[in-house]
C-alpha cells in the first residue's frame, strides 16, 4: 500500500507539472508573434510596389509563392490590401511594417527580396539596402534574388549621349542625391544583389506631363526639346518580376537599365498626353530654356531586356496616352 501511495503521489505531480506547461504554453503563445511564413518581400510598397504585389500574385509562375509586403508605417495598410485584392490569396499576402517584420522571425527569412522604397524615407539609404540585404534575405546560395530599384538618373551623360549598363555614373560625393543611389547600388551588387535602373515612371495621373499640364501654365523651366526616358510603373513593376524569375545564375552582381525603349522630350510628352480625354482640355506650356542647357541622356536598355527576357507592355508613352480612352 506503501509502495502504491508514492505512486499516486508522483503520478499526480508529473500531472501537476504537465498542467503547469500546458497553461503557460498559451500565455507564451500570445506573447511571441507568430513566426513569418512568406519567402517573398517586397520593400516598400508605393505605386510600383503595389503593381508588383498583384503581378506576383496572379502569375502562374508565383502561384506556390506567398508575399509580405512591407512598409514603414501602417497608414497605407487597408489600401493596399484595398488594391491588391484578397479574393482567394489571403494567406498568400500579408502586409506588415518592417518592425513588425523583425519582430516577428530572427534570421534571414526570406527567398526573395525586392526593394523598391524610394531614399525619401531613410535617414541612411545606402545602410537601409544593405540591412534589408543581410537580414531578411537569405542569399544567392539559397537560390532566390536581391532586387534593387535604382534610377537612370545616376549616369553621368553628355548632351544628348546614348547611356547603356555600363555608361559612368556620377560622383557620388559631388552629386549627394544621386549619390544615394549609386551607393545603395553599390552595397546591392557587393552582396550578390542586382540593380534595375529605371527611366522615368509615370501612370495617367503620376508623372511630369500631369505636373506640367496641370501646375505650370505659365512656363516649365529647361528645353523643350530635353530628352525624357519613360517606363509605365506596371511595366516597372514587370521588369522586377522577370529579374526574379531568371535568378540569381543570371542577376547576381548585374546592373540593368530599364525603359520602353522610345525616349521623347519635354514638349513631346505634354503633346502625347493630350491624345488621352483626361488632359484633351489642358493646353502644352511654354518652355522658358534655357536653350543652351543640356539635352539629357538616352537610354538603351536592349541588353538589359534580352537578359531578363523582358519587354514592356506599354512600348512609348505617347502609345499609353493614346490607348488610354
């Protein structure tokens, strides 16, 4: 009888132990966020971001693949969700803050990674790249891409000069804007990431023809006949994409340079807006000059969309503007 009392008493201690666990178990459970399971991240998540998301989503290619888009404040959240669609993806696609994000996993969580937030939110741009590098991608080994959305407007150029992938940059130190990029860029590729410099991105309602239509009647300063390098941001958008899908035996430590391919000027895209019923009211600005300033760049990406085998949906500008009714 001895023998089974101490039983019973340590049966019903192993029990009360048990019970103790399972108690605190839940209690742990609430106070540590539910570990991340997308292993694809977009950074930033604006115009281009946004247009990217939705690609990912309904590409054949993507169908297996779930997304965190991540942002730096949740003020945008409901309308991204909003634009993006919930339909039959929820549990493909989550939207998080980046603290949010580190808050939530420990280790680089993630296949892929695009970065497309633009310098105007980092007090360090070339340090936020860098970080987003090391800590939420898990590398070229794994299989998966860093993509980095750069900007055309970091080639150094002559008046009027025709600039490809591997056309100088600017000084970075003399030109601390584009400096930015060029230094983000460069923390991009030393970490097998690549580069896609884009032209300029424009919707119908975003871009320089709806500031100049509509804002500056009296006058636009520069020639009228300055070169202007275009790229629809769905196009953009596009473009990441196809970066992701060649991977990394084909991007790693590339730079490329991204536009339709048709550059226009100035006067030229007030023109081609106007074949579009949103802008038919508005009338082209005069352009004050000076004439004798520089003409700009041109782009010539061809290299860039064989090696990603990409090509834009939106082939000019003015093609855009015209279809648009």
């Amino acid at each position: 009888n001895t023998h089974a009392s101490t039983t019973t008493h340590v049966t019903m201690a192993v029990l009360s132990l048990l019970t103790a666990l399972l108690v605190l178990s839940p209690a742990r459970a609430f106070s540590t966020p539910q570990p991340i399971t997308s292993d694809l991240a977009i950074v930033g998540c604006g115009v281009l971001g946004t247009s990217l998301c939705k690609q990912l989503l309904s590409h054949p290619d993507f169908s297996s693949r779930s997304i965190t888009a991540i942002t730096k404040t949740t003020g945008r959240h409901d309308a991204i969700r909003a634009e993006v669609g919930d339909g039959d993806d929820t549990d493909r696609f989550a939207v998080l803050t980046m603290d949010d994000v580190f808050a939530q996993y420990s280790g680089n969580s993630f296949k892929d990674v695009v970065f497309c937030a633009p310098p105007s939110g980092f007090d360090d741009y070339p340090q936020a790249v860098k970080d987003a590098a090391t800590q939420l991608w898990s590398g070229p080994s794994s299989g998966g891409s860093f993509v980095f959305t750069s900007s055309g407007g970091v080639y150094e150029g002559l008046d009027g000069e025709t600039v490809n992938e591997s056309s100088p940059t600017l000084d970075a130190e003399a030109n601390p804007r584009q400096g930015r990029l060029i230094n983000a860029e460069r923390e991009c590729i030393a970490l097998g990431g690549c580069a896609l410099r884009l032209a300029g991105l424009y919707t119908l309602e975003r871009g320089a023809h709806n500031y100049w239509l509509e804002k500056c009647t009296e006058g636009v300063q520069g020639r009228e006949d300055g070169i202007v390098n275009l790229l629809h941001y769905d196009d953009a958008a596009s473009a990441c994409l196809a970066a992701l899908q060649v991977g990394p035996d084909v991007n790693s430590k590339q730079t490329y340079l991204i536009s339709d391919g048709n550059p226009t000027t100035r006067k030229g895209i007030c023109e081609s807006a106007l074949k579009s019923a949103r802008y038919a009211a508005f009338k082209v600005p005069p352009f004050l000059g000076p004439a004798y300033g520089l003409k700009g760049k041109i782009y010539d990406g061809s290299k860039s969309d064989e090696a990603l085998q990409w090509k834009p949906t939106y082939s000019s500008f003015d093609t855009f503007m015209a279809g648009s009714n």
